[in-house]
C-alpha cells in the first residue's frame, strides 16, 4: 500500500510568483495567495441506445484569485487606465511551488493573457493589523514548465 510521506508535502508558503506586465517582470512578494482553476464547458449530448445524457467538453475557462497584502498600487493603476484610456492590460503571471523539504521537486504554471475583474480603490480598517485585498481575474491560456516528481 503506497502512502505519503509527510516531509513531502508542500509547504504552502514555498514557491514565488510574478506578473509579466507590459513587457515588465513584477515579482508578487505581497502574495498572500494564488489559486487558479479551469473548468470545462460541457454539452448535454444524447444517443441512440442509451438512456442516459453524455457530456461532450467544448473548451474551458480559466479562473482564478489573488489574495494580496494592500501595498501595492500596480493593479489599481492598471484599472485606472482601463477607466482613463479605455486600453485593457492582459498579463502573465508565473507560480512556482517548490519546498526544498521536500522531495516532490518543483511545479512551475504559466496563466496567460490575465486580466483582472475589478480591485478595491481605498481601503481604511481600523481593525486590521495588516489590510489586504483579493483580486479576481480570468485567464485563457496555461503551460505548466515544471512538473513535480512522482514518488
């Protein structure tokens, strides 16, 4: 029976990100977290001789979450443009897991063309110790550079 180790899980604070923005590498130091997932389109499809409804995949669509601390301005100045100029910004960003505790190696994921939802403008909380945000946004391309290991 194959079973995990745990020294092999990856640390989730582990790993870097950027964003390719305008040709520019900004490193995302104030990621708190990344998640991004696609989802197949499907369409119900029925045969002859089954009672039953198939599904039949006609694409995906990529989306995903950023969750950051408040200290940069680079997102609401991009909005800022989209509102001033009308010129929406597309970019990359680039998330690498890598845990040098663990022998699973690295992943590496490319999402392209990102383009984000919306941002918060001011934010003032009395409350908080440190503010952050999360940011929407949605992609129509990946690769994946790096694969971990298999175990």
């Amino acid at each position: 029976m194959a079973f995990n180790n745990v020294k092999d899980v990856i640390n989730g604070g582990e790993g870097t990100a950027f964003a390719t923005i305008n040709g520019n590498i900004e490193e995302l130091a104030y990621v708190k977290k990344v998640e991004a997932k696609i989802e197949k389109n499907k369409e119900e499809v029925k045969t002859l001789g089954k009672r039953g409804t198939g599904s039949k995949s006609r694409g995906w669509k990529g989306t995903g979450t950023m969750t950051i601390y408040y200290i940069t301005s680079i997102f609401r100045n991009l909005m800022s443009e989209y509102n001033r100029t009308g010129k929406d910004t597309y970019f990359d960003i680039q998330v690498t897991n890598e845990d040098p505790a663990s022998a699973t190696g690295k992943q590496t994921t490319v999402l392209k063309n990102c383009n984000i939802d919306g941002v918060i403008l001011a934010k003032l909380d009395v409350d908080a110790t440190a503010l952050d945000e999360e940011i929407s946004f949605t992609f129509d391309d990946f690769e994946v550079l790096d694969s971990f290991s298999n175990l």
